[in-house]
C-alpha cells in the first residue's frame, strides 16, 4: 500500500463531500481522510497503484479544491 500526504484547501463537511464522490469510486484509492482541524488541511490517500499528488489535484480542481503534496 502507498500513502499520499496532501495539503488542501478542504476545511468544510461540504466540500469533504465534494472529494467523496471524486475519490470514493476511483479505482486506485483503497482508503481516504481528511484532517480539517489541521492547519494544513491534510488530505491522506491509500492507494495500490501509481497515483501522484498531480493526478489528484487534477480529480479535485473542477470543483473548486486543491492539493499540494506535503513531505511524509
């Protein structure tokens, strides 16, 4: 299993919501969290295959989100 640490702008219920419905049904991500009580907003992705911070911020920027990777 890989782990993804990603910096975002994801601070409300709402737009955890929003990321949801991109990252629950993609084939790659095994698990998912969201930290909005961190200053940094810290998005965690489990993923079994190649994935990178990119590909995620490119899921997340039609809706108004983004992410940036953070150093493990």
């Amino acid at each position: 299993m890989n782990l993804l640490i990603l910096k975002s702008n994801i601070r409300t219920r709402k737009k955890e919501r929003l990321v949801a419905r991109v990252l629950d049904h993609h084939p790659s991500i095994e698990r998912w969290t969201v930290d909005r009580e961190d200053v940094d907003h810290v998005l965690r992705i489990e993923y079994h295959s190649v994935l990178t911070d990119a590909d995620i911020d490119a899921l997340l920027r039609p809706f108004g989100l983004y992410c940036k990777g953070l150093p493990e």
